[in-house]
C-alpha cells in the first residue's frame, strides 16, 4: 500500500469513527431516557457480537471450497467457547482459538 | 489488557503484508483504534478491493460504534463533555465489553473506563507495533492471525447473560448478518444484523411482558 492510498483510508475512517463514537453520546446525554429505550440499549451487546461473530463464521459462500474450509473455523470456534466459558479471560480465548484454528488447518 | 496484545501483534501481522510500516500501524492503531476495521483494511486489500470500497465498508461496520457510544448516555450524564468526549473517542469492541460490565456491577465511573480504554489503546498501538516487525521477518499464514479477533468476539459473546431476551437479539442478529450478506450487503451486514437483533428481542420483551412500559417509539429510535 501506497503512503498516498494509506492516507486517504486513515484520514477518512478515523474522521468517520470519531463521529460514530461521539455524535450519539452528545446527543442522548443528559435527556431523560424512556425505560423502554433503556432496556433496548440493553440489548445491544449480545446483538452486535452475535452480529460480529456471524460475520467472521457464516457466509453464503462458506462451503463452495468443500466441507472442510468451512467446517474448521467452526470446531475452531466450538473450542473458543469452550475456553471462553471456563476461563472468562479474553487472553485465552484468543490463544486458544488461534492454536485451536491453525492445528485444524494443519491436519 | 493482554487480550489486546494478543490480536494486535496478529493484526500488525496482517498490517506488514500490505506494506505498512510500524508507524503507520502505530498512528493507524491510535487515532483509528478499531479491532475490526483495522483487520478489515490489509483483507480488503489483499483482496484486490479499490480505495473507495475498502473505506465505505470499514466506516459502514464502524457505524456499530454509534450503538456503543449511545449505550453509555446514562452513565454519562453526570460527567463534565470533555471526559464524555474522550471517552467516546476511545470506545471499542473489547473495552466495551470490559466497562458495560463494570457498569452493571456497580462501583464504577466514566474516568475509570475512560482510563481503561487508555490502557487497552496503548497497549492495542505497541502490539500492532511489534506485530508489523515481527510479520516483515517472520512469515505467519493471515487466515490463523484474523482468527484471533473471531476468537475475542465469541468470548464477549457467550460471557453475556444467557437470558432468553439475549437469546433471541442474538439468534436475530446472526440471521440478520447472514440474510445481509446473502442480498450482498457486506459492509452494512453487521449495523443491520445488530438492529434487527435488538428490535426483534425488544419486540419478543414487549410481547413476553418482560419489557417494562415499552415507549412505541423506543425501538424505532435505534
């Protein structure tokens, strides 16, 4: 990548994240909230990782290469939740999961 | 804090495939800082994605920041706009996940979390840092490094309660992505995914009683 093209990609995704992060916050801040709209709030947390763990695993495009391309992030993942859910500990997961995925690619 | 070491140094791997240099990493990782974006950017690439693209799809999966920054108006509300300012400026993924948490339990302010996520940022930069030299000496297969930001994802995901409200936004969200990414809506797959989670577990609360005095307009509102 080239200076001029990692500028151009830096400058506009850090402007536009800094506004993602900052506009809502100011704009909701200090309002009496309705307990509905809290309790929705609520719900954003295990929505957007659900969101963001599909997006790694599942596309419609997963099995074109055959079963086990597919099927290997998947074990991989199953492991992770494993370690996840005794460990609690972002550090594990994400070694294991790295040892878990790349022992599977190697067999 | 450690968590962040660990998909740093994969994605300042990935950085060094496409040419970066530390410091770009490092400036990239500071005012950038996005776990999901910056993995996106050298795959894109790799990919053979234009300029244009590689940005509307990065800022489009970034859009989920807004649901972030808009969870913590509560909490925020009492503390002086700097402060609120800077620690919006430095929300993500991870240390969301770390301070919405907190929140909950109590005992916790905005400058603590705000001084967590000077830590985790810091300690975010330094990894991508060394991962770039270690990718420019080291030859390391990228689908294994990308796996390592899967695996904190899936960790923050199954730590959550496992109410069945929970249950459904998430069960929602998945067929959300999913469904987007069939019409070949890639970049907006995971705002879009999010909301119809949120919305269809706000409407599952409404309907099962579970949501109290639900405003009609509270959901729309997302």
């Amino acid at each position: 990548m080239s200076w001029d093209e990692f500028w151009i990609i830096f400058a506009v995704c850090a402007v536009t994240i800094l506004l993602c992060r900052v506009v809502p916050l100011f704009v909701l801040k200090g309002r009496e909230l309705p307990q509905g709209f809290s309790y929705a709030l609520g719900l954003i947390p295990p929505a957007v990782f659900a969101a963001l763990v599909a997006n790694d695993l599942l596309s419609p495009e997963m099995f074109d290469a055959g079963l086990w391309p597919a099927a290997a992030p998947l074990i991989a993942a199953v492991c992770v939740v494993i370690i996840a859910l005794r460990t609690k500990s972002l550090l594990w997961s994400a070694l294991g999961g790295v040892a878990a995925y790349g022992l599977l690619l190697l067999l | 804090m450690l968590g962040y070491v660990a998909i740093g140094l994969p994605c300042g791997i990935l950085c060094s495939s496409i040419g970066l240099n530390p410091w770009q990493a490092l400036l990239l990782s500071y005012l950038f800082y996005s776990g999901a974006g910056q993995f996106m950017i050298p795959n894109m690439y790799l990919a053979g994605a234009s300029v244009p693209s590689i940005i509307a799809s990065v800022s489009l999966v970034n859009t989920r920041q807004m649901l972030y920054a808009a969870s913590f108006a509560k909490e925020c509300s009492r503390c002086s706009r700097i402060l609120a300012f800077f620690f919006a400026a430095t929300v993500t993924d991870e240390s969301y996940g770390v301070s919405i948490k907190k929140f909950e339990e109590g005992n916790w302010s905005v400058k603590q979390a705000f001084m967590v996520n000077l830590f985790s940022q810091s300690s975010w930069a330094w990894a991508n840092f060394a991962g770039v030299l270690i990718g420019t000496s080291v030859n390391v297969p990228l689908p294994i490094a990308a796996f390592a930001m899967t695996s904190i994802f899936i960790c923050l995901l199954v730590t959550q309660k496992l109410t069945s409200i929970n249950i459904v936004a998430m069960v929602f969200a998945m067929f959300g992505v999913f469904g987007c990414k069939v019409l070949g809506l890639r970049g907006p797959a995971i705002l879009i995914g999010a909301i119809i989670g949120v919305v269809f577990a706000s409407l599952y609360g409404f309907a099962s009683g579970q949501f109290p005095k639900a405003s009609g307009d509270s959901v729309d509102e997302l």
